[in-house]
C-alpha cells in the first residue's frame, strides 16, 4: 500500500476529527474555559481531547480562520482579545445591521419559522432557569436566536457579514458578558419582545427593539471593561 493510499483512508477520519474538535474547541473558547489571551498548546489540547496532532493542526487552522484564534511573530497562537474600542465597533456594526435584519424578518419570516423560534426560546427560557439566571448559552447556527432572525431576513449579504468571520467572536463576548449579571434575565425577555414585534409584522418595532438590545448589550460591556480597567489602575 502506498502512501498516496494510507492518505486518502485516513484523510475522511481525520476531517471528522478536525469537526468534532473544531466544535469543541469553539464552544470552550465561547464559554471562557479557554480565556481570551491564553496561549494555545497543541500538547494540552492534544491531551484534553484525546486526538493526534495531525487534526489538532487542522482544527486551529479552521479556528484562526474564524478569528477564534490568532497567531502573532515570537508569541505563538492565542486565543484573540478584543480591545473595549474594537468590541463597541462591532457592537455598533451589529446594532444597525442586526436592525436591519430584523426588520426584513418582521417581513419575510413564514408564520412556521416565527412559531419554531418561539419553540427556542421556550428551551432557551429552561436553560437559563436551570441555570439560576447566571448565564444565556446559545449554541451556533439554528440554535442561536440572533442567527435565526438575520437567516429570517432572506437577505444573503446580511447573512455573509453577520454569520461569517465574526460570528463566533461576537458569540464570545455575549456570553461571556452576559455571566453573572442580570443581563441573561433581561436579554431573554428583549428576546421575546422582538419575537413578538416580527410575530405582529411590525417592521419598524422590531428594528428598534433589536438595535435596543444590542445597545444594552454594548452598554454592559462598556460598563464591566472600564469597571475592571478601574479595579486595575486602583491596583497599581
């Protein structure tokens, strides 16, 4: 058996590997198990997840190409840290085009579509419950609220902004801003606020309800920052 054969065998499980870790990854650097800034070793994660090095490789390559992770001269990868300037400009981006969305939503989502992201939010509602109102953990895609809204906009652009290169990044800081708040409490009913806003084909009330929310969201963040930015300079 050639090479050339061993490699086109294993490449198929490998690429499966590569997902599975890709996603897990994801979902740990989403929560803050991998913290923004943490360098990345391949050896740990190798050992954490229990594969080899080959798809390991693979899954980081997909991750620095979701912006997930970056890799800079002399450091090595890390998991990327936004600074407060870079975070409010794309809270800011989101504001209006997450507007925008949802407001085409309010005129292009069929009534089955409004109904199954009711249904969400009726499993988001227990999660938060089971979890006290500590946290509001979205998975991505379909299972993601936000995403939901701009796919129900039928416009493709608005999903090629806001469902690509930035999207797990800005999934990140949602979460990780929304612990130990009351944010996830509030952030649920705003959910549900919008929802009834595009249920009732009221363009112009959903739109302004979603630039709303993700200003309260932009407002949090800017709020925890400059508290922490403060706990540091007092520190000093």
């Amino acid at each position: 058996m050639t090479d050339t054969n061993v490699s086109q065998i294993f490449q198929p499980e490998s690429r499966t590997l590569a997902d599975r870790v890709c996603e897990q990854i994801i979902t740990a650097i989403v929560k803050g198990e991998i913290p923004p800034g943490q360098k990345i070793s391949e050896a740990e994660l190798a050992r954490i997840y229990g594969i080899s090095r080959g798809p390991l490789r693979e899954a980081i390559r997909r991750l620095e190409g979701l912006r997930l992770i970056e890799r800079k001269p002399h450091i090595g990868a890390r998991v990327v840290q936004l600074s407060l300037k870079e975070l409010v400009e794309i809270y800011r981006v989101r504001e209006a085009l997450e507007g925008m969305a949802c407001r085409l939503a309010a005129e292009n989502m069929s009534d089955d579509e409004i109904e199954s992201l009711r249904a969400l939010l009726f499993v988001h509602e227990q999660s938060v419950k089971e979890l006290d109102g500590r946290s509001y953990f979205q998975k991505e895609g379909d299972l993601d609220f936000h995403y939901r809204i701009v796919n129900g906009s039928k416009n493709s652009k608005l999903l090629e902004v806001l469902g690509g290169d930035l999207y797990h990044l800005v999934r990140m800081y949602r979460y990780q801003f929304s612990v130990s708040s009351s944010r996830p409490q509030r952030a649920l009913k705003e959910h549900h606020q919008i929802l009834d806003a595009i249920a009732a084909r009221d363009p112009e009330l959903a739109e302004m309800l979603m630039r709303r929310h993700i200003g309260a969201a932009r407002k949090n963040i800017e709020q925890k920052l400059n508290t922490a930015l403060e706990g540091d300079n007092n520190g000093k």
